[in-house]
C-alpha cells in the first residue's frame, strides 16, 4: 500500500517539475542573449532575489530525489535480500544431495 501511495507522489512530482521547469525562462532568453551579447549576465552569477519558480523547481526536484531513493528502497530492497536468500538455499540443497548421493553409492 506504501508503494503505491509513494508511486502516486512520485508520478505527480514528476508532472509538477516537467511542467515548471518548462514555464521557466533561461537567463538569456532575450534576442541579446541568442547571440551572445548577454555581457551584463555571467555565467553562474546571482540573479538577484529567487522567483518563484525557481523555488518550485528546487522542492520539487528535492521530493523526486525523495520519492526515488523510497522507491528503490522499498521495492528493491526486499527482493534482494529474498533472491540471495534463495540462492544460498538452493546451493544447500544441491551439496547435501551430492553427499546423499555419494554416500549411498560407498555403502554398497
């Protein structure tokens, strides 16, 4: 029931990013910027006060990264530990019948 319900969250996360992140516009978005004349602009430099956008994009990004790492940890995690179980008893399981095996054909 959690996976599903972690699912759901990570799927409309998912939505909200793809559609903030599209309604953003970039730092050169102007006709100066397309050619390169974004001279007042550098590269990684303050764009002065956060918009809100950019604080959506941030959370939501946060709660992708959440509800991937819950994903995984939920439905993954569980299914390896039972596949190495069941490895390790399989291989058991075909010593001892090596060793029936064996000692049944020495006894006679």
């Amino acid at each position: 029931m959690l996976y599903i319900i972690v699912g759901v969250v990570h799927v409309l996360v998912c939505v909200v990013l793809i559609l903030v992140v599209l309604l953003q516009s970039g730092k050169g978005a102007d006709l100066a910027g397309a050619f390169g004349g974004a001279s007042t602009q550098t590269a990684f430099g303050s764009r002065g006060p956060a918009s809100f956008l950019s604080k959506l994009t941030t959370v939501s990004a946060v709660l992708f990264m959440v509800t991937c790492l819950t994903l995984s940890l939920i439905g993954g995690g569980s299914q390896q530990i039972d596949s190495g179980q069941h490895q390790r008893d399989s291989d058991a399981g075909a010593q001892s019948t090596r060793r029936k095996a064996g000692n049944s054909g020495s006894d006679s």
